[in-house]
C-alpha cells in the first residue's frame, strides 16, 4: 500500500477533508484517519461538546492540522446545513467529502407501527442531507481536481431487510445516488473521484460489539478503505464500487450471484432471526408487572404514551 493513498487529493498542505456524522464510530474514524495523513478537518455533528471532544482528541495526536467543527441537524425539515452554510463559502480548499452519516432504527418495527417521524429521519439524514450538501461542495471539488466524493451505503441495498424498509430503501438510494454521480462525473471529463462505500456490519454506535472476523472495529475498517481508496484494480482511481472488507466482499459476492428468490430468503431469515433474539432480550429486560409503579394520570398520559414507544422498542432511532 502506497504510504498515503490519498496523496492524489492532496494539493499542498491546505487541503480540507469534510466528514458528516463524526462524533462517533466510522464517521470519528475517518476524522482520525484522515488528519492522520494530514488533511485538516471540517468535521460535522449536532453535539458541540462531542465535536469539541474529537477535535482536541485529533490535536493532541496532530498538532499541525486545522480541525474545524460544524452543527447541523441533518434530520431538520425542512433541510438545511446548519453552520456549514455559512462555512462552506469561506472554505475553497476542499478536496475531499465523505457523505458518511446514516442512522437506522434500533428496533425491527413492523413497518406500520413504526413512527412516521422516525421513517422520515432515516430519509431526512440518510438521502435529503447528503444530496444537498454534495450539490454545495460539488463546485469546489470540481475546481480542486483530482478530488474525492465516497457516499456510503449498507449491503441492505443489495438486501432489503424486512422490518427496516426505510432504512434499505435510503441506501439503495445512496447507491444510485453515487453511481449516477460517478458516471456524470465521468461524462464531464472531470476527476472528482466518485466512490460508493459499502460496509458489512462494523462496530460503531449503530452496531454494537464485541468485534469479529465478519464484524471490525470501526478503526479497522476505515484503516481498510483508506488503504483500498488509491485506485481500483486497473487504475489510481478507486473503483465505483467499494466492498473493502474480505469477509464482507464474500457475503456481497455471493448475494450477487444467487437467484434473487435465493437472496430474498436468506436476508429474511437473517433478520427474522436477529428480530426474535432483539425482542427476546427486550422481553426479558421489562420489569414484570409488579415492579410496575402505576403513574398514570390524567397529566402524565401523552408522556406514557411517548416513553410507551420507546419500551415497546417499536422504533427508537439509533441516534
Ligand atoms: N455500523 C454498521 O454496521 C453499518 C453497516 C452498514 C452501513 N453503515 C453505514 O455507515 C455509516 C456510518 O454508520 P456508523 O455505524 O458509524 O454510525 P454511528 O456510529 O451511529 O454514528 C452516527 C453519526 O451520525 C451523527 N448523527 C446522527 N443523527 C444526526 C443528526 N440528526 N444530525 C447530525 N448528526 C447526526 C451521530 O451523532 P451523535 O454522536 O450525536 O449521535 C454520529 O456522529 C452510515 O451511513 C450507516 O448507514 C453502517
């Protein structure tokens, strides 16, 4: 592996990297990773205490970098880019975005018991906020050639998971969404770079450990594509499509050969099985009924029906 893979986005040493969703798992990876190679920062949240925490954790290792930190509630909706909209002009130096953020549904609802509002926060973070925000930064990556678009998606595209239909749909979108961009990209002759990231479980607030062979570490996972992103197998280029993880490139390879019946059985199966064993634990958490201090009153009633969605676990968001 070259010693920076991503030197090709590098133009002298005031190249930004701007990462969505980096106070926690890949996305705080990336952050770390990335001023590792010494690219400075704009990293993305709607914590500032938790934005502030990963920036002093990447100065104290990387004293030279510029670590810029912005909020936006990338489920607002309307949607908006929050502080980025007001830092993004003054910043030309962007050379590479990392369309990273995505959040899922904790539970596995039947899909017409899930919360309308947590199925439009899934499409709101996942697909409305990318897709504007690129739309922001494309021009300045065009004029910072060679540069680096990587939108992440979930093998849930290839594998639309029962009981989490917004959240497959949402990255199918991501995947369509980036190949597009990809092949307009390369209709137009320029190299902004399009790569569409496609993870396997990994260990990160959405998916907790402890980690395996099938499941890495955030760190090692990002430290995985990093390596991959300096061109795919015929070129400096990485390819369109990137499945960085051995054990996760199998389970991709093998969804695309199978008949789709074949495919469509087994995601079923998965996470029917995954289901049972979430509202198992579920079952056996719930303090039984004589622990059960009666609250109900004529005030508390709208607050015992909010709480009662999350302790059915019919739908809490991950984040
Ligand atoms: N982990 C997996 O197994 C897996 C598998 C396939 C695909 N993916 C994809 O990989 C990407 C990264 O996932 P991850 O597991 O690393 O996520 P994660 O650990 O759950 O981190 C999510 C990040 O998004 C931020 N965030 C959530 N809602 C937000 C909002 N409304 N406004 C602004 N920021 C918000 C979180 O901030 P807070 O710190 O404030 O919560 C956090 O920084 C996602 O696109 C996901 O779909 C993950």
């Amino acid at each position: 592996m070259p010693s920076n893979p991503l030197k090709r986005y590098q133009h002298g040493e005031g190249s930004y990297a701007l990462v969505t969703g980096a106070t926690l798992g890949m996305g705080e990876e990336w952050a770390h990773q990335l001023a590792a190679l010494g690219f400075n920062l704009i990293i993305h949240g709607r914590s500032q205490a938790k934005l502030d925490a990963v920036r002093a954790a990447i100065l104290a290792k990387h004293a030279t970098v510029d670590v810029k930190t912005a909020i936006a509630d990338a489920g607002a909706l309307p949607p908006n880019l929050g502080e980025l909209e007001a830092l993004l002009p003054a910043l030309s130096q962007i050379t590479v975005l990392i369309n990273n953020i995505g959040v899922t549904s904790k539970a596995f609802p039947l899909f017409e018991e899930a919360p309308t509002e947590d199925l439009l926060q899934q499409i709101a973070i996942n697909d409305v906020f990318p897709t504007i925000l690129t739309q922001r930064v494309l021009p300045t990556l065009k004029r910072n050639q060679p540069s680096l678009i990587v939108n992440v998606t979930s093998m849930g595209a290839w594998a639309p998971s029962p009981y989490l239909s917004a959240y497959s749909g949402s990255k199918a979108y991501n995947l369509i969404f980036s190949r597009s961009l990809y092949n307009e990209m390369r209709c137009e002759g320029n190299q902004v770079d399009v790569t569409t990231l496609v993870p396997g479980q990994v260990v990160s607030g959405m998916n907790e450990g402890p980690p395996t062979a099938n499941m890495p570490t955030s760190h090692d996972f990002i430290r995985t594509t990093i390596s991959k992103l300096s061109g795919g197998l015929f070129g400096v280029r990485p390819p369109p499509i990137m499945v960085p993880w051995m054990a996760h490139s199998m389970g991709y390879l093998a969804m695309q050969l199978m008949p789709r019946a074949m495919a469509d059985w087994a995601v079923r199966s998965t996470v029917v099985d995954l289901r049972k064993k979430k509202l198992a634990a579920e079952q056996r958490e719930k303090p039984s009924e004589d622990q059960v201090v009666p609250t109900m009153t004529a005030n508390s009633s709208a607050g015992a029906t909010a709480n009662g969605v999350h302790e059915d676990g019919k739908a809490t968001m991950t984040n």
